[in-house]
C-alpha cells in the first residue's frame, strides 16, 4: 500500500488523529480535513486514492461532498469509505447510490477492521 493516498474527513479530532496514526503506521501518505468544505478541496487538488468520509461534518455534509465528487470528472474515481454513526438504511442505500464504495457504521467497526476494509477496497482497485 506505499503510495497510497488516504484522506480522511472527519470534524472529530480524537478520531482524525487516531486513523491518521494508523493508516501512517501502515504505510499510507494520509491527508486530513476537519469540515466537508475542506474535505473537497483537498480531495479535488491531492486526488486521494480513497477517502474516509464522515457524514455528518460542519460546513458542508458527507452526503454532498460525495455527491459533488462523484460528480466531478476529475474526481469520480476516487474510492470512498463512509465511515459515520449514522445507521438509518435510507442514509446507508444514498451513499452507495451516489457511488461510495462502502458504508461502515463507527459504533459498529474496531479501527483496526476500518483499515482493512480501505485495504481491501485499494486492493480491488490494483486487479
């Protein structure tokens, strides 16, 4: 996974610092952003590989930072992990119908299992 780019758009600080430390420890270049605004202008300059995306972000909501990537030329390829606290299956279905990759609920999923799944969706990427 060396090279891969990871950005992670999360507002809470405790957990941005946390995937950060691990996907860093794991051989990731990791990029950050606190708010959804922020979280698309990185993602439109750096072109990530995959981004984690928070749903429920200040700014600007997961729902349209991935609608405006998916959007986007330039962007649309990029993978998206959803990883948030909301569970409702009508937000869960709007993802993966705008194009995310996956849905994980934070209650739901140990760091450790978050990284393996953004492994798991790099590496289908590679076939």
């Amino acid at each position: 996974m060396e090279d891969k780019k990871v950005l992670i758009v999360e507002d809470d600080e405790f957990l941005l610092q946390m995937y950060s430390t691990k996907l860093e420890l794991e051989g990731f270049k990791v990029l950050e952003a606190i708010n959804g605004l922020q979280g698309l202008k990185v993602a439109q300059k750096e072109k990530p590989d995959l981004i984690l995306l928070d749903l429920n972000l200040p700014e600007m909501s997961g729902f349209e930072v991935l609608s405006q990537l998916k959007r986007d030329d330039d962007t649309k390829g990029i993978r998206i992990l959803i990883l948030t606290n909301y569970s409702q299956k009508e937000d869960i279905d709007r993802c993966l119908g705008l194009g995310a990759d996956d849905y994980l609920i934070k209650a739901h999923f140990v760091p450790s299992e978050v990284i393996n799944k953004i492994k798991v969706i790099l590496e289908k990427e590679e076939e």
